[in-house]
C-alpha cells in the first residue's frame, strides 16, 4: 500500500476490496478436497464459553482464598467436591467478564472478598 501511496484507512479498504482481495484469492485459494462440513457439534453438557476466555491456573490458600488479578476469591465450605488448601485450581473469565472457578471441570461455589475480608458485593 505504500507503493500505491494509499495514507488513510478508508483508501486502504477500497484498494483491498477492489484491487488486492480477488488478486491475492485467485493466487493462493485452493479447492477443499471435500465440500462434506467436518465441524463436530458440540455435546448438551459442554458451554462454548469454558473454551473460549481467559484462563489461569491458582493455588488454593490456608484460608479456602484464591487471589488473582489483585482480587481475593473465597471458596464457600459446602462444594461439589472435596477442596482443601494447597490444591490447584482453574480459574476462568469468560469474555462477558464473569469469573469462574473450577477444579476437575467441576465448578466451585464463591465470593469476592476485600481485604478486611468482607463480602464484596456483585
């Protein structure tokens, strides 16, 4: 685009569309060797969002806390399975900005604290 002497975006859209795309398209394409879909559907128990978003491993404090991205986590006692300190966990933010907590793909109930260790409210 330099060559063409193209500065600004919305020249830079016109000669993509009208001169480069079909240029660079009938260069490079080629022909699936099959036109049959091979994406697989995905099962009823699987979110699409644990797959895509953000993901970070972290370690579960004396205290049931899990601090991340200067927040504090607390893990509620009563949970689907067995956590205790010292046990690593998955922690996910979906791209809506909800956070998730997981260990063994089984999510984990709990709450945000402040420092002082009170309840943040959502």
């Amino acid at each position: 685009m330099k060559l063409k002497n193209i500065k600004d975006i919305d020249s830079a859209n016109r000669f993509l569309k009208e001169y480069y795309w079909e240029k660079n398209n009938r260069k490079f394409s080629k022909k699936p060797l099959s036109d049959e879909d091979f994406h697989i559907a995905l099962m009823p128990d699987q979110d699409l969002r644990n797959y895509v978003c953000y993901t970070a491993e972290c370690k579960v404090y004396r205290d049931y806390t899990i601090k991340f991205s200067k927040r504090i986590y607390q893990i509620e006692k009563k949970q689907p399975i067995a956590i205790k300190p010292g046990d690593n966990v998955i922690l996910k933010t979906w791209l809506d900005g909800s956070i998730h907590i997981f260990k063994k793909n089984i999510e984990l109930n709990f709450f945000e604290i402040d420092d002082c260790g009170r309840r943040v409210s959502a």
